[in-house]
C-alpha cells in the first residue's frame, strides 16, 4: 500500500483542486487507515479475502458511511484512501514493474518510501498542517479499529524532514509521478460522483489472486 506521505499529497491535491469545506478533516482522513497497529492493518482497510482473491473493500465502508461521508470530509477523506490502495495494488502489480516477493526485499521497497519522502515533499511542494492534539475518540469512525492518531502523527511530522540518500530499488520518482497522474482524475471524479449520488467504482474490480 502507498506511503504516508504519497496519501497525504493525494489529499492535499484533491483539496486544491475540487472544493473540500474542511481540508484538514480531509487530510485526516486520507492518512487515518494506516494510523493502526500492524495487527488491525485488514480490518482499518475492509479488506476481504475469498477462495480465490484478496481486494480493499471500499464498497462496504461506503454503504456504510455514506451520509457521513457527504458531510463531513474526514470520511470521505478515508473513502478515498481505500480506493487509492485498491487502485495502487493493481497498478504497481502491473506487469511492467518489478515488486518484491520475499520478506528482506519488501523491507528494501519499505526503504524506497523513505528515500521518497523528500521527493514529495519537495516536487510536489506539501505542507504539513496536522497537529497532534486530534481526538478522535467519540466519533464513529472509532468504532472501526483503535486508532494511534497521536503518534502516527509525529511519524508524518518527521516524514517531511526526511532526507534518506541512496537510489530506489522497487520504487522510482518517475512510477511515483505515473501512479499520481493516472489516479488524480478518478479520484476527483469519484468525488463528483458521490456529490452525484452515483458511484462508478466497485471494489471486487481492483481485486488480485490470492497466493496458494
């Protein structure tokens, strides 16, 4: 799944380019399912796993949350985070990129999002406006796993001061600019849509074999 910082640019580019009334809930939410322990990782994400395929259930926190989301944009903001890692699993798995298969190379694509961080924090000229004093605690979307807002946070914070050198492995700037351009416009379609009341995305589109 993408990075923090590749979420948060998501947010902050939706935001300037369609109208958002709360752009920090917004961001909030673009970052809030990773901000999990590992262990609630699947259930932070929908996902759902069959006989034969693993996808991102957006659908479901969709039907679930759909009033909230046309109201209050740290859920749609959420939404959206579970449809760009739906799209980014099938996009970075394509054919055409090479992606890690065993434990020690999934740590090296790990170290690509850290050597990343600066390339776009910079290229893309993000600003980092979340504080670390959100609580979270009685809204609904509490419900869905206990979340580590205020850590997850300062783990962002220090993302745009990051500067880790070295070269890519898995990930390079030019996928990363690829994923960005190619994502963007459904995103704010989808947005369109729901404001629509209508929606062109289904979850099981964007779903990958399970491994036997």
């Amino acid at each position: 799944m993408a990075q923090r910082t590749i979420h948060y640019l998501f947010g902050e580019t939706i935001a300037n380019r369609i109208e958002i009334a709360d752009k920090k809930r917004f961001l909030l939410g673009s970052i809030m399912p990773d901000a999990i322990e590992a262990r609630d990782r699947n259930q932070s994400h929908f996902k759902v796993r069959t006989d034969s395929v693993s996808y991102f259930d957006f659908e479901a926190f969709r039907n679930q949350y759909i009033r909230l989301m046309l109201r209050d944009d740290l859920y749609l903001g959420y939404y959206l985070h579970l449809v760009e890692d739906a799209f980014y699993r099938a996009f970075i798995y394509q054919d055409c990129f090479t992606m890690p298969r065993t434990p020690e190379e999934v740590k090296l694509m790990h170290h690509d999002y850290h050597i990343l961080n600066s390339y776009i924090v910079y290229q893309y000229g993000i600003h980092n406006i979340l504080k670390k004093d959100i609580i979270l605690a009685h809204e609904p979307i509490a419900r869905i796993v206990p979340f580590r807002i205020h850590e997850f946070l300062e783990e962002l914070s220090r993302d745009f001061t990051e500067q880790t050198d070295g070269a890519t492995v898995f990930l390079t700037e030019s996928m990363l600019d690829e994923f960005i351009e190619a994502y963007l416009p459904l995103a704010i379609e989808e947005i369109k849509n729901l404001r629509n009341g209508t929606s062109a995305l289904r979850a099981t589109d964007y779903a990958w074999p399970r491994k036997r």
